[in-house]
C-alpha cells in the first residue's frame, strides 16, 4: 500500500464521480418491472439446501448526521419503530415461508440507520422471530451496525443474547470541529464505553468506520482521530470517502460546501491514513478497508456486496425492511423505499418489492469482472474464460486491450492472461470498473455518484 503518489494533474483527471460498484448493475439502473411476483418465484427456485445470507434494515435514527446518505429518518418516538418492527416481522414470515425447509442462513447483518434505537427488549423479541422462522446456522456470523451513543449495558446484554457476534461502530472523526461540522457530537468516551460493553460480553470482531473528506478535515486532524481510534484496537477500520450528494440526501445541504476538502485533499488525506495504517500493522483489503493480520478479512478471499467488502460468497442475499436489497441468482430485488411504503406493502399482504433488475447473461459476466477489480484489482481472462467459456474470455480480453491502450496515468498494467491496476493506480480502480459498465450513461446536469477518490 506504500504506493508513489501520483502527481496532481493525474489524481485531478481521474476524480471523476462514479458508482461505487457494490452491485453490478448499480442500483440506480433498477426498475419497477421485477415485481413482487418475480421475486416469489425466484424464491421459489432456490436450491432445496440453499445458503442464505439475510441483510435486516432499520431504518431510523436518534438524529440525523448532515452528512448522512443512508436510508434512514430521525425520530425521538419509540411508536413509529415499534410500527415498523411489526411490519418487518410479518416480513419474515412471509420470506421464511417460502425459502426451502433445507435452507441455511450463515450471515446475518443488522444495518440502518440505526438498529441500537431498538428497545432491549425488541432486540430480543426480533431475535427470537428470525431464530424461529428461519435454520440460522451454528456457526452464524451476525453483525450489527451500532450507533455508540445509543448503547447501553442492557441492549448490550440482549444483543450478545440472540447471537451478534460482530459489531460496526460509526466513528468518522473525533475532531470537535469536524463534528460540530457533520452535526455529530460524539465523545471518545462514549466510542470507548461502547466497545467496552461488548468486549466485556465476550464480542471479538470490531469494526470502526471513518469517513475522510468531511468539513474542516486535515491530514492532522484525521492523524489524531486515526491515533485515538487504534487506542481501541479495532479489528477492522472502515475508511470511506465522503459522498457529497445534497440533491438526493437533502440533509447534506447543511454542510457548508466552502469548508470541504478538494480532490487533491481527499486524496492526501486517504494515502496518509492508508500508511499509518499498515504502519500500525493492518492490512489493506479492496479500496477502503482495513483488517488486523488475525482477523479473516485480512486474508480471505473478498467478496463485494451492499455494505461494502466481505468475506461473505453467499449466492442467495435476502433483503428484509424498507429499502433493503435482496440478490439471487436471478437477480436483484429491492423493497419499497420509504418506511410508509414499504409498511403499506406488507399490510396489503404482499412482498414489499418496488423494484429490481433481472441479470442477462452480459451482465452476470461484467459483475464478474467488475467484483475481481474491486476486490483484487485484477481481472484474469483464464477465470473468466472457467466461469463464462471462451467467447466471453475473448470479449473481456477485447476490453482489457482497449483499457491498457487507453492508459496514459500509470494506472493499470499487463498480466500474462489479464490486467491488473498499478499499486499507485489501486485508489482509482473505479474508473477502470466503469470501462466496463455498459449502463454507465452521464446525463447531463444530474449527479448520480460521488467523487472517486
Ligand atoms: C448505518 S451507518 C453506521 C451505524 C450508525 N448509524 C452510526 O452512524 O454510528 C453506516 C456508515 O456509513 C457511512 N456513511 C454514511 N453516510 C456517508 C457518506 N455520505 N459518505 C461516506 N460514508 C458515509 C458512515 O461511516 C457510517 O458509519
Ligand atoms: S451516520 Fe448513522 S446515526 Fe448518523 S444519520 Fe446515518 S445512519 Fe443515522
């Protein structure tokens, strides 16, 4: 990861804005023509011994940060919650009666929005729900994406109670500035306390997201951050770049634009916190995190999907909750957006599904390409041509040509059977992903992706 930097005009030329690639095609090429329908019968085409991987979205928070692209709302009223709680529950039900009776569910992730606003006791009353509707496996991985300073010792105790084994904690950036900036004051204190809590509980996978980029940010300031949170030895950092998009997240228009780093900033801040991190003994893993060397991440092949890298190779991904995105073989699915929608859906007594896109063939192969790039920043034509044949290897090998042609940066180079990005040009590997974007079509004047760097 000690890579050259690139100069100036070369990082300016390439902080293009683009998708993040967690899905191929991205979400915003999704349509209302997969319904509801299509994804009961793709349920019920699963393998009789399916694997499954269920994502579980709730969608609200205490307060909403400025900063925040989530799909979430704030509310101080416990009733909407306990209103969707029981809509998402009628929501399993209704999935878990139409996966196979042999099915397994390995992975398990609870993400928001924030689901640590839930009261202990629904923890454990929707704990119970999925351990009674669906085979969780003995050796579930269940995540939680926690909020620290909404924890306490008791959902402590309920979450270790129904199983969550892994915990993601929102950091971003402890400089006070920065926080009054992104409207998120948060207290090392309570980071620290909040780790404790599931430390002491016997919780040994840890990880912490940062976001470089925000308001006031400096190389200095996001080094003190960087140096209090490996104070907390987390086994995972998360270091995404800040995703300025106010037209569609209107909360981001309280962040004062004059104050935000440049491309050229973004990307200092990024390469200066990628040494001190493998300087303090992480490896890097994809373009934004980070693992100790005794944590699977580290090490096991990746995988990329909707919250970002995984060791997770799940086929079969259920979305449940508003908003919530479902992949199968067939192809994607996504509940109603918003919170109402998707409560009216599922008391009309359907699936919740508003939209979806149903892979071809073409696609499959791209988001092949596009995940390997992703995840290893490499493209094999050998791979290719075992998992899609010898005709779609020579197409792919067509593209690699026309990309190593292209490159004047240094960004990308030759293989014996393929392409892999320079370790200078890893940082810029989503201009390489879009080479090979068919859907990938600029519309004039509308701001669909963030900066890629
Ligand atoms: C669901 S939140 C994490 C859990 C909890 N709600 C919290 O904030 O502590 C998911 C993560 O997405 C990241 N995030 C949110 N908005 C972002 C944006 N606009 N750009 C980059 N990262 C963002 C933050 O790092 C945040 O911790
Ligand atoms: S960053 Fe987390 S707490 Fe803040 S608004 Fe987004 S989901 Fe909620």
């Amino acid at each position: 990861m000690n890579a050259p930097l690139m100069d100036p005009a070369a990082v300016l030329r390439r902080a293009e804005r683009l998708p993040r690639y967690t899905s191929y095609p991205t979400a915003n090429h999704f349509t209302p023509e997969v319904t509801a329908e299509d994804y009961a019968a793709w349920l019920g085409l699963l393998p009789e011994d399916a694997a499954l991987s269920l994502y579980l979205h709730v969608p609200f928070c205490d307060s909403l940060c400025w900063y925040c692209a989530c799909s979430t709302k704030a509310t101080k009223r416990y009733a909407p919650i306990a209103a969707y709680l029981e809509r998402l529950e009628a929501e399993v039900a209704k999935v878990a009666a139409r996966v196979p009776a042999g099915h397994g569910v390995r992975h398990l992730h609870w993400g928001g929005g924030s689901p640590d606003i839930l009261t202990a006791q629904d923890i454990r009353r929707l704990g119970a729900t999925l351990a009674g509707a669906f085979r969780l496996a003995p050796d579930l991985e269940f995540a939680i994406e926690v909020d620290p300073r909404l924890m306490t010792g008791e959902k402590a105790d309920s979450l270790v109670g129904v199983g969550v084994n892994r915990i993601s904690v929102g950091v971003q950036d402890f400089d006070p500035q920065v926080q009054r900036a992104i409207g998120r004051m948060q207290s090392f204190d309570v980071t620290r306390d909040a780790v404790g809590m599931f430390r002491e509980r016997g919780v040994r996978s840890i990880n912490m997201d940062l976001v470089y980029g925000l308001p006031h940010q400096t190389e200095v300031t996001l080094m003190q951050t960087l140096e209090q949170v490996l104070e907390l030895m987390p086994d995972r950092i998360a270091l995404f770049g800040y995703a300025h998009l106010p037209q569609r997240a209107h909360n981001q228009r309280l962040i004062d634009e004059r104050v935000l780093p440049d491309a050229l900033a973004r990307y200092a801040m990024s390469q200066r916190l990628a040494r001190a991190l493998v300087a303090a003994g992480y490896a890097p893993r994809g373009i934004d995190h980070f693992a100790r060397a005794d944590d699977a991440l580290a090490t096991a092949p990746l995988n990329r999907n909707f919250q970002g890298y995984t060791t997770d190779a799940a086929e079969h991904l259920i979305g449940l909750g508003a908003s919530a995105i479902g992949k199968l073989p067939q192809g994607y699915v996504q509940n109603a957006v918003g919170a109402r929608e998707y409560m009216e859906a599922i008391d009309r007594g359907d699936l919740a599904t508003a939209r979806g896109f149903a892979l071809t063939d073409d696609d499959r192969l791209h988001a092949f390409v596009i995940e390997r790039l992703m995840c290893d920043f490499d493209i094999s034509t050998d791979a290719v041509r075992d998992a899609f044949g010898t005709r779609a290897a020579a197409h792919v090998q067509d593209e690699i040509e026309a990309v190593l042609g292209e490159d004047g940066d240094g960004i990308v180079e030759r293989t014996i059977d393929g392409l892999r990005m320079t370790v200078r040009g890893r940082p810029f590997v989503r201009s390489i992903c879009a080479r090979f974007d068919a859907y990938l079509n600029p519309e004039p004047g509308v701001v669909r992706h963030s900066m890629a760097i």
